[in-house]
C-alpha cells in the first residue's frame, strides 16, 4: 500500500514530464541537456518548478532522474551516424550560431554536466567519446561543404 | 627433472603471465591519466554494464562509418577513443569480477557445507575470466576493439554467470542460515 502510494506520483509526474515537456524538445541530444540542465550542481537533485507545483516536489525530482537516466541510455545506444544526425538536428534547433556552439563544445566539452550521477562508468565514457567523436565529424563535414579558398 | 619441451611450456606460460600483470598495470595508468570519468571506487554502487553496451563498444559498425569520411585524422582520432571506452570497460569487468569472488570468499567461509566441485567450478570461471580480460587488454591495445568483439562478449557472458552462480550461492546459504536459526 505505501509502495504503491509513494510509486504513482512519480509515474504521473514521469508520464506528465514527458507530455508536456519532452515531447516537444526536438531531439534525444537536446532532451538529455535540458533534463540535465534540471539538476542542482551542488546538490544533484532535480527541481522543475511546473512539476512540483502539479505533484510533490520529491515525486517530481524522481520523475526527472527516471527520465534523465532513461534519455542518456537511449542516446548512449545510438551508433555514430545517428549521434551526427542527432547533434546536427541539436545545432539546427539552436538559435546560435551553429559555428559557435560547434566551438564551445569542442573546447568547454560542456556536455559532460549533462551525464546523470548513477550511470555505468564505461556507457558515460563511451557516451562522451561519441559525442567528442560526432562533433569531430560534424566539424570535418562543414570544412568539406566550404569551397576551397584561392590566394 | 624436466624435458627441454616442457620447461619451454612452463617458460612461454611464465613469460606470458609476466607479460600480461605489466600490461595490465600500463593500461589502468593509461586509463586513469587518459580517461574523462573516474574508474569510481566505491564498487558497491557500480552499476553493471548493460550487455548491448558491450556489443557498442566492440562493433565494427561505428569503425565503419568513419571509415567513410576517408580523413586519416578522424580515423586516428576515433581508434584512440574507443581504445580507452574498451580498456574501461576490460579494467570495470576484472573489478566487479575481483569483487565477486571477494564476496564468495566471505561467504563460503561462514558456510558450513560446501560442495567442492561447485567451488572448483567457479575458481576456475574466476581463474579463465582472469586470464580473458589479461588477454583483451593485450589484444585492444595491439589489434583495437573492433577485432576483439567476439572475446569480450564471452568475457560479459560468463561474469554474469559468475554473478548469478554467486548469487544463487548467497540465496542458498542465506536460505539454510535461517532454517537452523528457526529449528533452534
């Protein structure tokens, strides 16, 4: 009776979270950064002021790690091509420049804040390897698309 | 005394043994001095890599793909990265390995009935999962991840049968622990 008490606000509140926000955030790479960008950076643990005001704030800070964890898994599993595809339909999404970010990412990696605390050490290596890797690519794709400059 | 062939044997045996603890030793330097996420000491709360993940980190599908850009520099760029995704994951299977029969030691020395051919049988999953993971880091780093995929899916294979087999060990002693405990 108490499992169930305590499990079916943080289903609502997950199922809720994906409704009405996820759902409408273009790709899994910009889901995992906005879902991390919901985490304390000193305490770790999630806040979402619509979430919480709809269910218990604890309900709704177990529904964003639940959906966190659950995002970087599915991004995590994705082969390179579809990392490239996703970090380009990121960078089209954007209201930067896609240059710039390009840039940033390559040289603050900010992406890293974006891995969830319990995850397995050899998926959040992998996952930021095929990041650094898709960015790599993505950069190389660019120079290649640039008509070659004269002197 | 010994013959000429099998002092050869014992020899090649050592010298491959000697072999492996120092690439074993190079590889964890490498992979905490090279590696962006910590190897994570507290192992109880190390959560054990998903088996898909396994068959992602030794594919040659990825391989594949940058293949086709044809740019020398993302070809180098990507057997670098995925040689060190490899050697965490080798150095984290040989750690909850390690840890498992850590656990087992503990256990069987409270137990009272032990079946010797089970305790033979799982020293000897300890003693070929040991030796497995000595030989890929070996070949990940000479060969890459990409031929090796075949290795380290047994690898995955028989540590979840050592997890389970020490698991059911567990649920078993546990079980007779508290049929004596209630008889008394």
């Amino acid at each position: 009776m108490t499992v169930t008490f305590k499990l079916v606000p943080v289903q609502a509140a997950y199922d809720d979270l994906l409704k009405r926000s996820l759902s409408k955030i273009s790709c899994d790479l910009a889901r995992l950064i906005y879902l991390g960008s919901t985490r304390d950076y000193n305490t770790g643990t999630y806040h979402h002021d619509g979430l919480a005001a709809r269910f218990q704030p604890d309900a709704a800070g177990k529904a964003l790690e639940i959906a966190h964890r659950q995002i970087f898994y599915q991004l995590s599993a994705y082969s390179l091509e579809q990392l490239v595809d996703q970090l380009q339909m990121y960078l089209e999404c954007s209201h930067e420049s896609p240059a710039d970010i390009l840039r940033l990412w390559q040289k603050l990696e900010p992406y890293r804040v974006a891995i969830p605390v319990e995850v397995n050490p050899a998926v959040a290596r992998l996952f930021l390897s095929n990041i650094r890797l898709a960015l790599a690519i993505w950069r190389f794709r660019q120079e290649q698309e640039q008509p070659p400059k004269h002197p | 005394m010994i013959g000429n062939p099998t002092a050869l044997l014992l020899g090649s045996v050592l010298f491959l043994l000697l072999l492996l603890l120092a690439r074993r030793g190079a590889a964890a330097r490498e992979i905490s001095s090279r590696s962006d996420v910590p190897l994570f000491d507290d192992e109880a709360s190390l959560d054990p890599c998903p088996p898909e993940f396994v068959t992602r980190i030794f594919s040659s599908i990825d391989w594949d793909f940058v293949t086709c850009t044809k740019s020398r520099e993302l070809q180098k760029l990507f057997r670098r990265e995925r040689k060190l995704v490899a050697l965490v994951w080798v150095h984290q299977t040989s750690r909850a390995i390690r840890r498992i029969m850590r656990e087992h030691t503990e256990a069987t020395r409270q137990s009272h009935d032990l079946h010797f051919a089970t305790e033979i049988k799982l020293v000897a999953m300890y003693a070929e999962l040991m030796l497995i993971c000595g030989m890929l880091l070996l070949a990940i780093q000479s060969a890459g991840p990409q031929r090796v995929g075949g290795l380290a899916g047994y690898a995955q294979t028989l540590s979840q049968r050592l997890a389970q087999a020490q698991q059911d060990f567990k649920v078993v002693t546990t079980g007779r622990h508290f049929h004596r405990a209630g008889s008394a």
